[in-house]
C-alpha cells in the first residue's frame, strides 16, 4: 500500500470531535482528545499571551490551559454549564482547550471534506483543515496542531518561569 493510499484510507475512518464557539460548531480530529472535563479553576501565569487562561492539576500532572475563543481573537463569552475544557496530546505535551460546548463525534466520508477556504474571519486560514457539511451546517475542521503549537506553549513557560 503506498503512502497516498495509506493517507485516503486514514482519512475515510477519521473521525472529529465537533464543539461549539460563540453558536459556530467546530470540529478537530478526535486522535488528540485525550478526555473531555468540566471546566475547573486555572491558576495564572504572568507575562503569557491573553489567550493563555493558566495552569490546572488533573490527577496529579500539571495542565496548560487555552482558551479557543480567545486564540480565535473572538469575543470572549461568559462560561455556563456546558463550558468544556478539552484535554488533548500535542507533541508529547498535554494541554486543555476552553470550549463553549462539546457537542459530538462525526465521521464524515473522505470526499465529504473540503478544502479550507481562503477567506478572512475570526479564525484565521492557517488554522483550519478543511469543511465538512453536517445537517446543512458548514463545520470547520480545526488544524489543532497549529493552533495549540506545543512549541509556542513551552517557549511562553519558560519566560514566564
């Protein structure tokens, strides 16, 4: 099987974990969810960029905290009792994610994703990896990678230490 066979055939059974930004639904590969949590308090840290909510203790290993909406440069909302923190694994580094809502898992068919527009927004292009359409609804597909880059995360910690 060649790498371009390999690539389709992962794409056909990936599957996203779809969530929820100020009412838009989002989605990122459900491989980087780690687990989903209730939102818990976060501890600051000085000198990180807005986006950055602080550091939190989940079972004993400590946690980075971003806030989505913030990194996305939108509005920030106030948090309610579906606000989520979604744990994920980037580059061997463990951070949550601040989410209105998480929502659902969907497992759209390869050539049911389509490439991620060139088009300004709140999120920019950069940070997405394509469009699915989900019950007439367009759903962006987050490239979490690069919106959470673990490398920037560490750099940050490091000044703030």
């Amino acid at each position: 099987m060649s790498n371009l066979e390999k690539k389709i055939e992962t794409r056909e059974s990936e599957r996203f974990l779809v969530f929820t930004l100020n009412g838009e639904k989002y989605a990122l590969t459900l491989l980087k969810v780690k687990e989903v949590i209730a939102l818990t308090k976060t501890t600051p840290m000085p000198y990180m960029p807005s986006y950055f909510k602080g550091i939190m203790n989940l079972r004993g290993k400590v946690i980075s905290v971003i806030d989505l909406r913030l990194k996305f440069k939108m509005k920030e909302s106030g948090e309610s009792s579906e606000t989520t923190i979604i744990i994920l694994d980037i580059d061997s580094l463990s951070v949550g994610v601040v989410v209105d809502s998480v929502d659902f898992v969907l497992s759209p068919p390869a050539e049911h994703i389509q490439p991620a527009p060139d088009v300004e927004g709140h999120i920019g292009a950069e940070y997405v990896e394509g469009v699915v359409e989900h019950e007439e609804k367009l759903v962006l597909i987050v490239d979490i990678e690069k919106t959470v880059n673990a490398n920037e995360i560490k750099h940050h910690l490091k000044k703030s230490a």
